[in-house]
C-alpha cells in the first residue's frame, strides 16, 4: 500500500481517545479467548489478551517477532533461518500463506515439499519460536494477486474481498484445507501457533465494498472460529469482531496510539509490520533504512505501551519463479535484518543487541507501572516500576539534540537505562559497536561461464502450433491463466506512403515490443507506476466506485503509443509480444476489484487512429511450450552468431565437491542482459530485468520519508543487478539458461559466489 494514508493523524478524535484511553490505561483483566482440548500427550495452552499484551496460560508476553516467507525461501534454508533467528533474539515469527501457493490448480491442494507448512512450523516449535500465521485469504505482500490463485478472477460472478457468493465459496473450501493443515501446531493443541491474522489492510479497501465488505470481514472471523482455529485472531489496519486489530507502519505515532486504543481499549497494542525498509520495484532505485531509526521506533512503541512488534520482513527473501506481484523485483530483499540469502545484516546484528538488553527486562515491561513525561528538554521519558526494579527509556523524537542533565540525545535515539543507571542499550552507540565487530564476506566469481549455445525463439509467422483467431484482441489471461509471461497479437496493415506510422493499444498491460515484418522495432517505454489506475472504460456494467482519492490520480496508466519510424509503403505484418510483470498485488493498484485484474491486450489497437481487426493470438513462447529448461534436447541448439532479440541460450558448468559442501551463497550476475528469465537445474530463478533504477520508488512520498531513516540507492544503477541461486539447486553438474527477450548476448554473466570464513 502507499505509505501517504498509512501514517494517520486524526487530530479531532484525539479528546475522545484520551478520555478513554485514561480510564481503560491500566486495565488488567485477563479475557479469555481459547482453550484447548485436553489431551494426556500433548501439552495444552491457553491463549487469551488483556489490555497489555497476548497472554499464553495466563503469562503476559513481550512478542519480538521476525516476518519471513517459507515460499520465498528453499525448503532446506528454512533450519537455518530459523535457528539464526533465535541467536539475534526473536522469540515468535510470523508468516503469511498464499493461498495461490497452496491450490496452484482450482481444487488441486498441495501441501508437501516447499509448500509443507506443517514442516516450517514443526522446525518453529523445536526452536520454542511462537508463531504468528497470516493466512488470508488476501495477503498483499508484492505476491502475484496479493497470495490469490489467479483462476478466482475467472470464476464466474466473482467479485473479490468482498460478501459475494462465489468468492465465499471458494474461501471456504481452501480455508477447510488449511485448517486440517493448520490445527495441530496450534498452541490450543500444543503447537507454536499463538495468533492468527485474517485478511490484511481491509481499511485501505473498505469504502469500496461499504457494508458487503464489513460483513465479508466479519464472515471470515467467524469461518476461522467454526473451522477450529481456536487461538486468538488478529487483523492489521481494519478490524472487525471477535479480533484483536493491529497496526502497521515504519513508525507508529502517539496520536495514532491514542487513537487506536481510543477503540480499543482493552486491546494489547501489537505492531504487525514494522517496515525495516521497503520492497523494489523495476525501474525504481533499491530502497534502504537506516538501523538506528528502527531501534529508536522500537523503544519510542515500548515506551508508548506497545507489547510486540514484528519486523516486516525480518527475512525478505526472493520471488522465485513468477511469484511476484506486478512490477516487483525478483529480489524480496527489503533490506531487511536478515539478506536475501538468509545472512545476518549489520541492521540484524544490531538489533540482536536491541532484543537482547529488551528480552531480559520483559517481565517488567510487562508487568510493572508505566509513567511517561515530557521533559522540558524535548525528550520523552518513560519509566516502569514494580517497587524493586525501574527501568527507563529515554527518546528524543524531536529534529534537533536535545539536552537534559547528563544526557544529550541526538535527533530520533533512544536509551535505555536499569535501576542503577546502568546503559542498557544507546541506539548510537551500539550501532558503532557493531560496525566495529562485524565481519563482512566478499563476493568471488571462481567459475566461467562460456561455451553459450543459442536457440531462437520462432517469430509467430513461423510457428505452425494452433493460434486463436478473433476479431478484437482475447485478453491475455483468459488464454494463458497466467502459466506464462507471454502472448503474441498479430495482424497486418497497409500503407499508401512511405513514412511515420502510430500504434497505440488504448488498453493493454504489462511491456511490450513491436514488430514490423518479423523485425524488433520499439519497445514500451518505462518506468511505469506501480498503481496504473483503471483496466477498463467506464459503462453501465462497470462504474467507477474508488476507494480513496489516490486512486483517481492516473486514469490511463494502461494506454501505450508506439511511433514507427520509415515504414515503406504497402502491406505490414504487426508482431505485437506482450510480456506481463505479475499480477497486481491489490484494488489500488488497478483502483478496482482484483477480478478486474488484465494483462496483454484488451481493447481496440488504432493505427494511425484507425482500428485494425482480425487478430491471431499466440500465448506461450514455442520454448516454454517445448519446456526447454526441463527438456533441453527438445530443440538443436547452435552456436552464437549475432544477437537476435528473443532467444534462448545455455552453457553448463562444474562445482567441486569441496565448494558444495562449504558455507556458501551463489548469485548470478546478469550485467550485460537485457530483460527475460532465468533457469537453474529446472528451477526459475525468476525474472530479470537489468532496467536502470531512477524513479523515486512507490511514490513520491518517498522523498519526505528521510525523517523515518529510509533512503534510495544511487540512481542509475540496474534495479536489480545480482540474482540468487540456492545452494540447494546447486549441484556438480549445473545448466544455466536464459531467456533474453532484447539483442544481448550473455557474454559478461558471471556465478558468483560467497564463502563464510
Ligand atoms: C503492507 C502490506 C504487506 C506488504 C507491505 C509492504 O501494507 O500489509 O503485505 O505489502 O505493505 O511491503
């Protein structure tokens, strides 16, 4: 979502709020919310909340919890992410489940291997890490169709998030599926799972859907109660009965606090997405956010009541595949603690400490009686005493030192200090103690890659596969059921002179290249928005109903104008290749219902403003059709004389024994490539696109997010430059393909690999 609505300040409520807020302050009545069945093997527990914290039997808990995504890692690093997490001091972490992932085919369920979440969340309970499950149905989360399996869209008389028949349906069968999966590794039964987050952000959609979607939300609370999900529900940034609401943000206001609680009063204060920093998008520089800032937002949510927090992501992980959500990066590195390969970050080093010094005084945290002040100074002090301990926090929220007796706080840090007065934890200080102390690993490219053979992707003029022929352009979707990026429209048109020729497609998504009489001549030209506004005119079947002012903003984000340079006079064959960038993630982005969700090319295509007819559509390149990456004989492969656009290409490569078996992370470096896929041993690495970052990122708002730490990567970099390659598809013998959509050759891709000393 955009960060502008996130951050809410609603001043005129704030009386209200705290007139509430004081009488409901200290309110310790325990209620509880579930109860296990007894059962002799198994240990029993009790999840229940008062207005201080989640309790398990009755014992408030601090939540210091890590987001990670068990699909966006390789099964086989899930141990080890898990047992890095606990070193750094988490004690829960928390997953969503895409639904997608889990029915890849409409009521084919999967849960084994990489989708085995009884695996994920048995490795959690070794580790005694409590768990946090965001199990939808819709996630968000820059996933391809926010988590949704994409044949929702086409189910008939569907309209998505919200109280509609078919949709339901749908919910309740996979939900049936997940909770089967799911109930024995509740803690209700003795499992780590202690909450349970239904849907995601419905404020950000629910003027859209009025009081349909009120009642879906509500729907899906009680779904989970009736399917024995019986420990305690949440929601972020929307709420609904009988669950406890969550917020998110990079920082969470006192106002927004006051405001909140003001609701919510015997709610604890839980902080579902705290944003270490943000995702990347194509064609946008590589987000970062400075540590120091998040450690002070830690302590400034603990100081202001807070009782857990979860980073959002602690381990960002990748988009394998074509898991990503339209326009996001293959990388899920978020800069986030945790790297893309699942290494500790300086940032998670230094919050390592930040749990440590936090952990050890929870039970006072907890427990004791907090007083916060407003010294003269500008800082804000907050103490906690149960009459034999104290501790303080200190913050200076301010934009300039602040000064108070002995301490002076630099702008946006913390302190934290025990009964002696002892340092507890300085959010400057201890992030220059470890600069000092860590060791950083460089990344070395030991192997060659040569000896490329090539394949040519046949132009459709030369495919004798079956095509579809329709007057108007078929929707891509609709043909490919999004098993692949690409579809071919061709046509032909005539010229009476020589000459400038317009292409324009009034409505189509996501990239595409024009060719005239089998040769590449334009391409789109982006960087585009990530929130490109409707897909479809307005008329009496489909008016405009916007959730919020935002999604006005761009109306014709899905037009695309092509100039054709010296086109001879006569008869022209038009090749148009759509490539798609994923499927949105949210409503907003297309500022309407997901099942409004569409890619290739849909309305009329004009040249030089005159509509052209009778189309052939082509879905599927030839080489995913012949599964290239999986068949590699199915096709002659030759070597390389020229670069042609679309073309396949290969080279196979050796790793001793000796490299497999150290510690070890790989990447390819994919300098020199142009826009495509890549393939390792069978395995989609994901896409790639060596696309220059100079945008702003999301939104402009990016620019004002200085004061929350965040910062860009130089601009002029590719977005995304370096692509991991798992250990765990890595073997003796490896093959490589690519698929390169533009006129590259693969002469400067490099493996490159880090070793751990
Ligand atoms: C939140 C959303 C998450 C994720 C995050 C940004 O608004 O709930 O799923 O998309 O933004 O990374």
């Amino acid at each position: 979502m955009q960060l502008k609505i996130r951050i809410r300040h609603r001043p005129n409520e704030l009386l209200i709020a705290l007139i509430i807020a004081v009488i409901s302050a200290n309110s310790t009545m325990a209620r509880q919310t579930s109860q296990g069945k007894q059962d002799k093997n198994q240990t029993v527990n009790s999840i229940s909340f008062d207005s201080r914290a989640i309790l398990i039997n009755g014992e408030r808990q601090l939540l210091i919890s890590g987001e990670m995504h068990y699909a966006r890692s390789p099964r086989e690093l899930w141990p080890q992410l898990l047992d890095r997490s606990v070193n750094m001091g988490l004690n829960c972490v928390a997953s969503y489940i895409f639904w997608g992932f889990h029915e890849p085919q409409k009521d084919v369920y999967d849960f084994s291997g990489q989708r085995d979440i009884g695996y994920f969340l048995k490795l959690c309970k070794e580790r005694n890490l409590k768990v946090i499950l965001r199990m939808g149905p819709y996630c968000c989360a820059e996933w391809n169709y926010g988590g949704y399996p994409s044949y929702l869209r086409d189910e008939p008389g569907i309209t998505i998030r919200t109280y509609n028949t078919p949709y339901l349906i749908r919910v309740e069968k996979y939900f049936e599926h997940l909770a089967a999966e799911l109930r024995p590794y509740l803690a209700t039964n003795g499992g780590p799972v202690i909450l349970i987050q239904v849907e995601n952000e419905y404020e950000s959609v629910a003027q859209r859907y009025g009081k349909e979607g009120k009642r879906y939300l509500k729907w899906v609370v009680e779904l989970a109660a009736r399917l024995q999900l019986n420990v305690q529900t949440i929601t972020c940034a929307g709420g609904a009965p009988g669950a406890i609401e969550c917020v998110n943000g990079h920082s969470i206001s006192l106002e927004g606090i006051t405001y909140h609680q003001s609701k919510y009063p015997d709610q604890p204060l839980i902080w579902t997405e705290l944003w270490p920093a943000w995702y990347d998008t194509w064609g946008y520089q590589h987000h970062l956010r400075d540590a120091r800032n998040i450690a002070f937002n830690v302590l400034n949510f603990l100081g202001n009541g807070g009782s857990g927090w979860n980073y959002y992501m602690w381990h960002g992980g990748t988009n394998f595949g074509r898991t990503s959500m339209y326009l996001q990066t293959t990388s899920y590195d978020f800069d986030a603690p945790l790297d893309e390969y699942g290494r500790p970050t300086l940032k998670g080093l230094y919050l390592a400490r930040l749990h440590k010094a936090v952990k050890a005084n929870s039970k006072i945290f907890l427990n004791s009686e907090r007083i916060q002040k407003n010294l003269s100074s500008g800082i804000k002090k907050t103490t906690w005493s149960n009459g034999k301990e104290l501790l303080t926090v200190f913050v200076n929220e301010t934009d300039h030192l602040c000064t108070e007796d002995n301490l002076t706080l630099l702008p946006r840090s913390a302190r934290l200090f025990d009964s002696e007065g002892k340092l507890l934890f300085d959010s400057q200080s201890d992030y220059q103690a470890t600069q000092s102390a860590i060791k950083l690993h460089e990344w070395e490219s030991p192997v060659a890659l040569q000896n490329w053979m090539i394949w040519n992707e046949p132009m459709p003029s030369a495919r004798i596969d079956d095509f579809v022929k329709n007057l108007q352009p078929v929707e891509q979707l609709s043909l490919t059921h999004d098993q692949t990026d690409y579809c071919w429209y061709s046509n032909s048109f005539t010229t009476t002179a020589k000459g400038q020729q317009k292409i324009d497609i009034t409505y189509g998504g996501d990239f595409f290249y024009i060719y005239l009489d089998g040769k590449l001549l334009t391409q789109s030209q982006p960087p585009f928005s990530e929130n490109r506004g409707l897909t479809m005119p307005e008329d009496a079947d489909h008016p405009y109903v916007f959730a919020n002012a935002l999604e006005k903003l761009n109306l014709r984000g899905f037009q695309h104008s092509f100039i054709l340079k010296d086109v001879l006079m006569g008869k022209h064959r038009l090749d148009i290749l759509a490539t798609a960038l994923g499927l949105v993630k949210g409503d907003w982005q297309i500022s309407g219902s997901m099942n409004t969700e569409r890619k290739g090319i849909w309305q009329d295509v004009l040249v030089n403003n005159k509509v052209i007819t009778n189309w052939e559509m082509r879905p599927f390149l030839l080489g995913e059709q012949l599964n290239i990456p999986a068949q590699l004989k199915s096709v002659n492969w030759i070597k390389p004389i020229k670069p042609n656009p679309c073309t396949w290409f290969n080279t196979s490569f050796q790793l001793t024994q000796a490299v497999l078996q150290s510690d070890a992370d790989y990447r390819i470096d994919a300098s020199g490539l142009g826009k495509g896929m890549l393939f390792m041993n069978g395995h989609m690495l994901g896409r790639y696109w060596l696309i220059e970052g100079n945008g702003y990122g999301p939104d402009e708002s990016w620019q004002n997010l200085a004061r929350e730490g965040l910062s860009l990567a130089p601009a002029g970099l590719p977005t995304q430059r370096y692509y991991h390659v798992p250990k765990a598809w890595l073997k003796e013998n490896n093959q490589l393909i690519i698929f390169e959509e533009q006129l590259n050759l693969p002469a400067k891709v490099k493996l490159q690999i880090r070793t751990m000393n």
